[in-house]
C-alpha cells in the first residue's frame, strides 16, 4: 500500500486555539498555503497554494481520494479537516 504524508501550512482570520478547528476553517479568510507531501518516504515536494503554485495537484487529489492510499500526517484532524474543507473532499 502506497503511504501519503502530509504537511500543511493555513491561514484564517479566526484564531485555532480560541475557537477550535471547524470554526477555523469555516472563517471566510481560510486558505491553505502550504500542502507538503512525500510517497512512501521519498522527497518531499511542497505545492505553493497561496501562488497558485499546484502543478501536482491532480496526483495529490487523487490519492487524496483513494482507498489504496495510506494517508499520515502529525495532527490528522486538522489536516484531514482543512483539505476537506479547502477542497470540498
């Protein structure tokens, strides 16, 4: 099985720590700027989404969305929260 980590950088005007993760990312300023990734342990490559930077993107969001693909990261449920989010997933 193929490993997806991921590391993400964000912004929004409502602050994570007083009002928690949802209502961070439901803050109209919300972005990912950010979106560091490595398969199964190898380079890792960063997409620069706050300069529209996201040549890989289509690669990201399909494993994003498959079944087959182990998706890690430190704090999981913000970053699982924020890409659903950001992304509509």
């Amino acid at each position: 099985m193929t490993t997806l980590s991921i590391d993400i950088e964000t912004y929004s005007g409502t602050s994570l720590k007083d009002a928690g993760v949802y209502k961070y990312v439901e803050d109209p300023d919300f972005e990912i700027l950010l979106f560091a990734y490595s398969f199964d342990g190898k380079d890792v490559c960063v997409l620069d989404l706050a300069n529209k930077q996201s040549e890989n993107w289509i690669e990201i969001y399909k494993a994003l969305i498959s079944p087959d693909v182990l998706k890690t990261a430190h704090n999981a449920n913000f970053e699982i929260t924020c890409i659903s989010k950001y992304f509509g997933i």
